[in-house]
C-alpha cells in the first residue's frame, strides 16, 4: 500500500472517478489539485484549481490522476517523462490503496450483469463484497473501507484499463471482444489491447477466466501465464459448461452438477454465458455450489439489460438501452423467436453500421431510426429488402410507431446499437424514458 501524504497529486477531470480520488487523497493528506472544464460547480471542493495545464503546474506535481477518457496532449506528455512524474488512472490509483482481493471483468457486451451477480454471489461468503468500477461506484471513493479479505467485484472498461500499469487482480475475466469505442481508441486493436491489460500483471499464482465460444478470446489469451478456466454454453471444458440443460463445473478431473437451468431465469444464450462466468469466478473464490444454485435462483438481472418492461395488446416492449454497440443489439435480437420490431439510434461510436445488414437475423421485420445516428442507420438499411425501416425524429415517434405497427405475439426491441449522448446523459437515462413511454401507451 502506498503513501500519498503530503504528495502534489493533479486530478484531471472531475466526474465519479475525479471525485472519488479527491475525497480519498483528502482523507490520507495529500495536496490536491484539480483540472476540470467546469470549475465553478465545484465551489465547495478544498482544493487547487488549475486554470489551464502548463509546464509550470505539471513539473512541481508527484501524481497525476486522469479520469476515463482523457487522452493528454503530447505537449503535456513530454513534460510528464521529462520531470518523471507518475500518471495513471483513478483504478490504478485505487489498486495501489487497496487491502482486498480483486475480481475484475472486461468485456465488450455482459460487464454489468456479470459484475452484479458475481457480488450477490460473494455476498454468500463472510467477508464484506464490493461492486464498484465502471458500474458507477469509484473504486477509490471506496478503497480505503475495504479490509483485508473482503472481495472487490471491478467492472472494468477499455478507458479505464488503458490507465493502468501496475493493476493486478487475482482472478480476472474476458467476456467477449466486440468492435466498440471506436469514436475513442484510434484503432480495433487499440481496442482490444486495452481490455487485455487486464491480464498484463497477473502470474502463475493468478487465475483468468476465458470464454470458449469466443474465439477471439480464446485466440487471444491462449500464451498467457495465470491458470486459464473457461465457461462455455456449448461445450465441456475445464471450468463452467452446459450440457444436458444442466449447468457442470469440471477441475479438469472431476464433473460437479450445478443447477438445472430449469431453475434459471434468464433471456437469452448471451445471459446464459454471462451466468456461467460470474459463478465460475465465485466457486473458484470460495463459493459453494449450494450457494451458487441458490443465487442463480434467485438473481434478476439489472435494469437496461434485455428488461421486460411491458405486455400491451399481446405484444411485448423490452428495453435494452445497455446495448451500446452493433454486437450487443445483435445479441439481443438472436434471444427471441418472434418476430422483431427494433428500435435503433443514438449518436455515433465509429462502428459500420452496414454490418447490420449481414448480421440483423431473419426475425428483424421493421426497424425505427431515430436520434443523430439515423441518417447512417436509414443508408445502411434502406436497401435491405427483407427489413423494412422507418425514420422517426424521436425515440417518443420510434416507440409510438412501433407500438401502432407491432402484431399480436410480436415483440418491440428498443436495443439501440449506439451511445446515448445526443439526447441523453446515460443509457440508463434513456432506458427509463423508454420504458416511461412504453407503460404510458393507450
């Protein structure tokens, strides 16, 4: 555990992460400074702002904290390596404070749901459980509660992991490797590099959690050093598989029954996966079967994610707003036998939306563009003749149309296959005015 006291440390960027870093910097008595574009909002903060980032500020600073998604200049980054000056992330930071033991998950599409059901699960052991990370909980707002062995759930980001150096969980997982973020990281294998520095600091000791259906994981992670489990829907394998619509665990020697997924509610092979990874972690963390049986019972999934918002006139309205990116709607979509109404739009990741013609399956009947995206979305569909799409100003007119053209037993998807931020902050922002529009329809 490091010592910060009386230390120069620079916060760039002040949403969560920045403001769990200064309320933990402050407790352990550092000197803080800030760099943020709206200072005034922050009145009340005991700290230095800084106006503008020179060489004159970052030459006197021990640390720098950067908040996901900054990216600093080469001018400044020079500067940096020249008085050698230590910068990373706010999980980097954290890590460097923390006393437990880390379970972290990466993934393009699954992290939240993993992650939430990964903490139920520990919440069985003695030990307090954290779920923080990119979930929405700062990991170093939280660090300094955390006790020796207690259990620290990490949903874990590209953004995030690309500021890491010395990061080193114990038991890490790889959900799946999807094109996203490509508004952000220069290139695809930019991309995935960084969701793989999740492994960079593991050993022999460690343990990693691959999923065999995805190849690319798989290809991937096949030469690296901690002891590899997988979690297959189709296939047995050392680690957590299907087989016999029974959930198995095998060491590599012996089989154990789980559950029956008779017993199991999800929608979806997608959250299937996402199950058998999250129990994987927690029997391999101290977990019982009996108590991972009873969990997988019990469990609902978080909200925005595949959610059944409501039944109106026999047809079924599900949001989905989580589904940021091309695979996660495709996903989505693949988990019904009915026909689809899907609602689409957003604003733009950089992904090629054409792929959707190829992709969509053979149940996608209507599609309704909205939001800053659809211009792109009308191009790349308008001559799929096999799917008919409309262009709605809004996601009220995407909804409201959708509801009047839907049938009987068919399903509305509102699974939107891009980021939220031309109309709304979050997803989740999105995701319940979908549903408010959805359970207000007559």
């Amino acid at each position: 555990m490091e010592s910060f006291v009386d230390k120069n440390c620079l916060i760039i960027g002040f949403g969560i992460s920045g403001q769990g870093a200064y309320n933990t910097l402050k407790r352990i008595n550092a000197n803080v400074f800030i760099y943020d574009d709206n200072n005034s909002s922050h009145k009340d903060v005991d700290a230095v702002f800084v106006q503008k980032l020179s060489k004159k500020i970052i030459k006197d600073m021990d640390l720098i904290i950067l908040s996901p998604i900054i990216k600093l200049s080469n001018k400044i980054n020079k500067v940096i390596k020249k008085y050698n000056i230590e910068c990373f992330g706010e999980l980097e930071f954290a890590y460097r404070l923390n006393k437990g033991n880390i379970l972290a998950i990466t993934g393009s599409n699954g992290k939240t749901t993993t992650c939430t059901l990964l903490k139920q699960l520990l919440d069985t052991l003695p030990n307090s459980a954290y779920l923080l990370g990119n979930i929405g909980k700062s990991f170093a707002d939280n660090v300094l509660d955390i006790q020796e062995g207690d259990n620290v759930v990490l949903e874990c980001s590209s953004f995030q992991l690309m500021q890491t150096t010395k990061f080193h969980p114990h038991i890490s997982a790889l959900l799946n490797l999807a094109p996203d973020h490509l508004d952000f990281h220069k290139t695809i294998d930019e991309y995935y590099n960084a969701k793989l520095k999740i492994f960079a600091n593991q050993n022999e000791q460690d343990i990693v959690v691959i999923n065999f259906d995805d190849a690319m994981c798989v290809e991937k992670t096949k030469n690296i050093k901690p002891q590899i489990y997988y979690f297959s829907t189709k296939t047995s394998c050392r680690g957590m598989f299907v087989a016999d619509d029974t959930i198995y665990f095998s060491d590599g020697v012996i089989t154990y029954p789980i559950v029956k997924l008779e017993n199991i509610r999800y929608i979806g092979e997608h959250n299937l996966s996402n199950y058998l990874c999250a129990s994987l972690m927690a029997l391999l963390q101290g977990v019982s079967i009996e108590n991972i049986a009873y969990v997988l019972n019990n469990f609902r999934a978080p909200a925005h994610r595949l959610e059944f918002v409501r039944r109106y006139q026999n047809i079924d309205f599900y949001n989905d707003s989580k589904a940021t990116n091309i695979k996660a709607t495709i996903t989505a979509c693949s988990a019904f036998n009915k026909n689809i109404h899907l609602i689409l739009g957003g604003s733009d990741k950089g992904e090629d939306f054409s792929q959707l013609n190829s992709l969509l399956p053979s149940n996608v009947k209507y599609v309704y563009l909205y939001g800053a995206t659809q211009p792109k979305l009308y191009k790349a569909l308008k001559r799929n003749k096999k799917i008919t799409a409309y262009k709605c100003d809004t996601l009220k007119n995407a909804t409201n149309f959708s509801a009047l053209k839907a049938e009987r037993g068919e399903v509305v998807l509102f699974s939107p296959a891009c980021a939220s931020f031309d109309s709304f902050q979050n997803y989740e922002e999105r995701g319940s005015y979908f549903k408010d529009l959805v359970n207000r329809l007559e």
